[in-house]
C-alpha cells in the first residue's frame, strides 16, 4: 500500500523531470537555429527561402509543431539603399512550442533571437 502512495509521486517527478529536460534541450536547439539563421543571413542575405529553410532544418524534432521563422534587417551606420548592404544588421526570431509529454503541463512557446552583422551582398541583385 505505501509503495504505491510512494511511486505516485515519484513517478510524477520523474514525468517533470523528463519534460523539462526535453523543454530546455528544444530551447537550446532554437537558440542554435537562430544563431545559425543569422549566420546564413549575414553570408547570404538575399535567399531568404533557403535560409528560412536551413533554420526550420535545424530545428526538426526539437518542435511539436511547424516553426516561425521570421528575419529583419536594420541599417549600418551610412547604408542607405533598398536592399541589405554589407555593415547592416540581420535578426533572425524563431518561434515554436517544445514537445511536450501527455499534455500534462503546459509550457510557454519558445522565441529565440540571434543578430549578425551582413558581410556580403554580392548575390544579391539591386
């Protein structure tokens, strides 16, 4: 009778314990992603469907559902043309839930961001 008082609780620490490792090792992945994302952006600003691509590749299992990928560009000091010019800066967001076991707790989504600074704008047409 007391084991299975006893291996209640410890079987709900042990689902906690899992489903938080599974969380912060997908909010690692999306940190990764990100960062990755930016780096891509930086060497090749203006192939945003096959650096959007590259991020939601990197993210794969760590997501229980399809990512957001979203990119912004901020102006260098001086740039002042249309599209991405080298100095400026690129930031990449992603957003997606982290699986989760049972539905048992609820866990926020996770955003992560990560900026790089643009090198080269040579593939990029004006």
């Amino acid at each position: 009778m007391e084991f299975a008082l006893v291996a209640m609780v410890l079987l709900t620490l042990l689902i906690g314990i899992i489903q938080f490792a599974i969380y912060f090792w997908s909010y690692q992945v999306g940190a990764h992603a990100a960062r990755e994302g930016a780096r891509r952006y930086a060497v090749q600003p203006c192939d945003s469907a096959a650096n959007n691509a590259l991020v939601v590749d990197r993210i794969g299992a760590a997501a229980a559902n399809a990512p957001g990928v979203s990119s912004s560009f901020a102006k260098g000091s001086g740039n002042t043309g249309a599209g991405p010019e080298t100095g400026d800066s690129v930031t990449v967001t992603v957003t997606y839930s982290a699986p989760n076991i049972g539905d048992l707790i609820s866990l926020p989504a996770i955003t992560k961001s990560a900026t790089a600074r643009v090198e080269d704008v040579s593939g990029c047409t004006p």
